[in-house]
C-alpha cells in the first residue's frame, strides 16, 4: 500500500501540473542605435566599463584621432570590421584618418592578464 502511494502522489502531480518543457535560450543579440556623429579628436576606452567614447566620431580626411585607453596600465585593440581601418592597439596610440567614409571597428578588450 505505501508502495502505491509513493509512485501514485508523483504521477498525480506530473498529471495535475502537467511537464514543464525545457528550451535553450535563444542568443541575446543587442541593436545599437548609432547616435549623432560628434566632432573631435579622441577617443577613450574604457576596459572597465568596455564603453567606447564617443561612439560615433567625425573627423576630416588626415586628421590625427588619439584613443586613450584608462584605467593606466591596460590596453585594447581596435580593427576595422572590413579588415582594414581602423587598426591599433596599445595602452595609447593614435590614427590617421585615410578618406572620406564611414568606418566600423571592432574593439578587443583585453581577456588574459599575466601577473609579475
């Protein structure tokens, strides 16, 4: 009898509630809204936050752009979506912007730290 009623509540629950279905989750896949192009001559990434800033700059063809990287003593690459510009990496480099387009890139967040 107890044998019955230990195999009798579990089912009668399973047919009650019913069976839960399990999926994957589907990837999570952002849009970025690209915000009004802002005049200077510098950018800054920041490893902490991974926030890059301005996101969307406009230069004149030849102008020199300094992209910072902070906190001091951590670096990040930048390199063109296509392949070509942008390319750079460092805690501090600068790029000389070619002709006139647009631009997208990529930036490498650095993933592996060796300790002294």
């Amino acid at each position: 009898m107890k044998k019955t009623i230990l195999l009798a509540a579990p089912l009668g629950l399973v047919l009650f509630y019913g069976t839960s279905q399990v999926t994957a989750q589907d990837p999570e896949c952002e849009s970025m809204d690209i915000p009004v192009c802002q005049d200077g001559r510098q950018i800054t990434i920041n490893n902490n936050g991974k926030v890059v800033a301005p996101p969307n700059l406009c230069v004149d063809p030849g102008e020199t752009i300094t992209v910072n990287v902070s906190p001091d003593g951590t670096s990040a690459s930048i390199e063109g979506k296509d392949g070509g510009w942008p390319s750079g990496s460092g805690s501090s480099f600068t790029l000389v912007a070619p002709e006139s387009g647009t631009y997208d890139y990529n930036v490498y967040f650095p993933r592996i730290q060796v300790k002294d």
